[in-house]
C-alpha cells in the first residue's frame, strides 16, 4: 500500500449474515465483525476544506453492509 495516501478506517462493523457450510450454519445469520483501511488521496478535501471533495465513509459503510447482509 502506498504510504503517501491518506488512510480511512472503519472499525469493528458489525453485520450478520449467513456464514458456513453445514446445513444448520446455513440457516440462521451469524454476526460478522469486519474492519476495514482504505486508502485515498484525500489533499483535494485537504485544500478546498470541502466535504463534498472527500470519501463519504458513511455510504461505504453502508454499501457493505447491505453486500454482507444480502448472502
């Protein structure tokens, strides 16, 4: 990973969904913890002090939950 980029950390995401193989896992949603670091250049946001120049966190957060919890 480039260590010149800003990093993004969303932490302990707690989502459920269904995890296994044997019939009974397959059943019932599990609760999955899932961390995540992203990298981005964030020196647009840094310069203009704009939030619509950053990375909205909140709707990343929320696209992988619904992609968690839909399997």
């Amino acid at each position: 990973m480039n260590e010149m980029l800003d990093k993004i950390f969303i932490r302990d995401l707690l989502c459920r969904c269904i995890v296994g193989i044997y019939p009974d896992e397959r059943e019932n949603k599990q609760d999955v913890i899932i961390n995540i670091e992203m990298a981005c250049d964030l020196s647009a946001a840094a310069a203009s002090d704009n939030i619509d120049d950053t990375v909205n966190y909140k709707s990343v957060k929320k696209e992988i939950i619904a992609l968690v919890e839909s399997s």
